[in-house]
C-alpha cells in the first residue's frame, strides 16, 4: 500500500501503507485506498477465495473491495484491488483484509485495516413517518411514510399523520420559518397543522409535528410540506404528500 510491504499477519493499521484509511464523514464521506499485489516468486500465484479479497471483522460492512484483483498472477507479476471506507458511525472503525492463495507459508494472506468516522460539527436533519426516512425532495407519496394519508370522506371524514424530524448532526437543529411546517401546493388548503414541532432539537434529538388531511372535493389531493431549517445541504426540507 502506498509502495510500502504490509507484513502477512500485520496488526497495526498505518497511514504510511495505506492500512490507516484516515478519516471519513458519515454521513458524506469515502475514503479509497489501492493495494497492490505482487509476485517476487517463480511460479503463478492463484487467488482462490470467493471474493479473492474478503473482508473479515467487528466493522467489516465499514469498507468494501470496489475493484478486485485479477489471478493468477504471473512469476515478477503484479495485480491491484482497491477497498473504500465508507464509515457507518463516528470513531475507530476495524476490519481485516483476507487472501486466500497458493503461497506456501502465507495463505491466508491476511492484514489489520482501519479508518475513523467522523460527524460534521452541524446539524443533519431527517424526517420520517410511520417509522420510515421520508428524503428530502420526495415526490412520490407513500403509505409506507404516511406521506400517502390514504381517504378520508369529504363531508365528514379526516385523517392525521404523524411526523417525526430528528437531528442526527453534531448542532442543534433550527427550524427557522415563519411557520416551522409549512403547506404549498394545487391542494394546501385540504391539509393544516394540527400540532407544531419544538425547536431547537438537539444532535440526537427529535420532535414532531401532526399533519391533518380533511379533504374539500373528490379525488386525489396532492400539497408539499416544507421546513426551513439550518441543515448546510436540506434547506428546505421538501417533499410530496396526498
């Protein structure tokens, strides 16, 4: 890695190989590192695991091979695999790198890897219904979200969804419009706020806000709900409901 040998059996992760992968956001951030794989011997090397390259360990899901090496490799041949890191939460993420082979006294060929995820020191907002993420910029209602609200009669029925909005960042999480939920839309005026979310919601924090669907005519009724907040990259948070 990084023109330098990785010992079979090495423990301690390095930048200076590239088996330290450095850091990575969460929520945005990657990290690729090529490996290479030489053969200083007289005779092919075969790579006989499926994958060749497998990836053991506590945060093995943390990283994955994004282009595995070829076999066999020819006597004074090399081939390269490149492994991503790709954090699914803040810290010291481990896993080890396993190859399967013919060398003699090194099968499995096998090293340490590690990188540490890190959370942007803002806010993250995300918005969910029924226990499900509703993404950002939404456009097609569901009843798995609730974002779908199903039917209600229009003289005398109604029906309420609620919406939980959770901060998974590292700042507190404003909800800065004039209305913290508001309706747009052909048919605004057949959804209202029945109750409104608290803000600020702190980093691991949530609040929730009711959405009452009371519909004026027959037929699909379709709005937009938008939340201005202090998310850097989700403001406002948008997305479709009928």
């Amino acid at each position: 890695g990084n023109a330098t040998s990785i010992a079979d059996g090495d423990t301690t992760p390095d930048a200076a190989d590239h088996t330290d992968f450095g850091s990575a956001d969460v929520t945005t951030g990657s990290v690729d590192r090529t490996f290479t794989l030489n053969n200083t011997g007289t005779a092919a090397l075969t790579l006989g695991g499926t994958p060749k390259v497998a990836i053991l360990g506590a945060n093995a899901a943390d990283f994955s091979v994004t282009t595995q090496p070829t076999s066999p490799v020819s006597p004074s041949g090399s081939t390269t695999f490149v492994v991503r890191f790709d954090p699914g939460a803040a810290g010291t993420r481990s896993a080890t790198l396993s190859l399967a082979n013919n060398d003699s006294d090194e099968n499995p060929y096998d090293f340490a890897i590690q990188g540490t995820g890190t959370v942007a020191a803002g806010p993250e907002m995300d918005v969910q219904g029924n226990s499900a993420s509703v993404a950002d910029g939404d456009t097609t209602p569901a009843a798995a979200d609730h974002t779908d609200f199903g039917s209600a009669e229009v003289a005398a029925g109604s029906v309420d969804r609620t919406f939980t909005v959770k901060n998974t960042g590292a700042g507190d999480l404003n909800l800065t419009g004039k209305q913290r939920v508001a309706l747009a839309g052909a048919n605004a005026a057949d959804f209202s706020v029945t109750s409104w979310p608290t803000t600020p919601v702190s980093p691991n924090g949530s609040t929730t806000f009711v959405v009452r669907f009371d519909p004026r005519a027959a037929g699909t009724r379709s709005a937009t709900i938008s939340i201005a907040n202090n998310d850097a990259d989700e403001n406002p948070y948008e997305y479709a409901i009928q």
